[in-house]
C-alpha cells in the first residue's frame, strides 16, 4: 500500500519537508534550468519540483492511484490526476522530460513503470529519478515519505534503467543531514548538507540520476550470408503496448482524496 497523499503532503509543508524540498530542488534547477519550452511531468509526488520548472510549456502532476492525488497548481487550471502506473493517459512520445519523486520506491512493477516512461518519452527525452538511498539514514528513520518503500542503490536503480531501455548520463546526491524534526538540525541543514557533499558524498538521503531514453539497443550478433564478420543487430524498442490515449489533463478521471490547497 502506498504512502497516503496527504501525509506527503503534510511532510513538505513542515520545516523538515522544506529543507528537503530546497536542497533537491536545487539539483533539479541546476540539471534542467527553469524547464524553458519543455513538456514536463511529474510522477508519483513531483509538485514541489515541477513548481521551479515554472517557464516549462505544459506541467502535469501524475500520481499513482493507491496513493491520491491533490489538486495542483494553486489558484490555476488543475493538472493533476491519477493514473494507472503502468497506463498513463498520455500520448506516445509526448514529453520532453520526466521527473519521478516519491514514485518509484512502492511501485508493484518498477521496470513496467520505467517501460511507461520510455513510452511517452521523445526520442530526446530525459528522466530525473530521486529516489531514497539504501545507505542513507533517510531511508531508515521513520519520520518521513522517504522512508517509505524499497530503497535503492546505485547498482540497482542503474540495473533497473538499462533494463527499461535508458542510459544513466548524470548522479547527484542529497539530504546529508539527518531526518529528524528539531528546530536545531533544521536551522544548520545548509552547513551539514554542504559538508557531506564533500566528505561522504554517497551517504545521503536520496539519489539521483538523470538519464536518456535509449533509442538505440544491442539484441545480439547477426551473420550475414556468406560473411564471415558479426555485426550487432540493433533495434529500437516498441512500448509494451499500443492503447488510445486521452489528454493527460482530462479533467474527468477520477481522483482520491482531492482537494484544494
């Protein structure tokens, strides 16, 4: 079962959650500026870092059913909305980007989530994962959505890309600091958080990896007739499926526990 909505929610609006929410948006800024021209969505908890992709041509906010959805942007049109995790109402290869922020880590299907996402990628899309690191203490002190799920590993998360067809291009990491919710600690995250950047980079909260969709993917060796070289066979992959989509900000489907901020 998925962490509820609401107590994502909750979480950025305290101190602790804006900290988080300053030091991994920061990131996303620096990887994709102010998402100038771009289509961009967000999955699973993206609001707080699609809300600095502000010059972006189109956001929407993608959240998992077992989780909820609430209603974003604030005083404008919504666009966010439920979804199946593997079936998004979204056109084939439609985005420019896509961000996925508390998404991945309880998802049932992670390689047909990911599978999704290189569908309705571009060819030249890319994807930002944050996702809770396994040696961090973010991901084992039960005071945060981070701690949610299945936390992951460099390893893991690379071995789960390649296998969805996309190529590893960036790594960063993030929330050095601890998790815990004193006045204190919050008051000197910045300092922590610039001093485990340098002195144990991969001991923090969340990882991230950007990456590319790889159109381009090696199946193995093919002889021709009468030819004694191999040669690698190359083929771009297809989606799992070929389904009519609806536009993603379609205003009726259905959502829970929404509402307005």
């Amino acid at each position: 079962m998925r962490t509820d909505i609401l107590d994502i929610h909750d979480f950025y609006r305290s101190p602790l959650g804006g900290v988080a929410r300053d030091f991994i948006a920061s990131r996303v800024s620096a990887a994709w500026g102010k998402g100038a021209g771009l289509k961009i969505a967000g999955f699973g908890y993206a609001n707080p870092y699609l809300e600095v992709l502000e010059q972006a041509t189109a956001r929407f906010a993608l959240a998992p059913g077992g989780q909820g959805v609430i209603r974003w942007p604030p005083g404008a049109a919504n666009a966010a909305s439920l979804v199946r995790e593997s079936d998004w109402p979204v056109p084939d290869a439609s985005l420019d980007r896509v961000i996925i922020v508390h998404g991945l880590e309880e998802a049932p299907a992670p390689q047909r989530l990911m599978r999704e996402v290189w569908r309705v990628l571009k060819d030249d899309g890319r994807v930002i994962i944050i996702a809770s690191h396994r040696r961090g203490l973010w991901s084992v002190i039960d005071t945060t959505p981070f701690a949610a799920g299945r936390p992951y590993l460099r390893r893991r998360l690379e071995g789960l890309l390649r296998d969805a067809l996309f190529r590893p291009t960036a790594w960063d990491s993030a929330l050095f600091f601890p998790p815990v919710k004193n006045r204190l600690i919050v008051r000197v995250a910045r300092t922590w958080e610039r001093a485990g950047a340098m002195l144990w980079p991969g001991l923090g909260g969340v990882i991230m990896v950007e990456a590319e969709k790889d159109m381009l993917s090696p199946i193995g060796l093919v002889r021709q007739a009468g030819v004694r070289a191999v040669r690698p066979a190359i083929a771009a992959p297809q989606p799992l499926r070929h389904q009519s989509r609806h536009d993603v900000a379609d205003p009726s489907l259905a959502s829970r526990g929404q509402r307005s901020l």
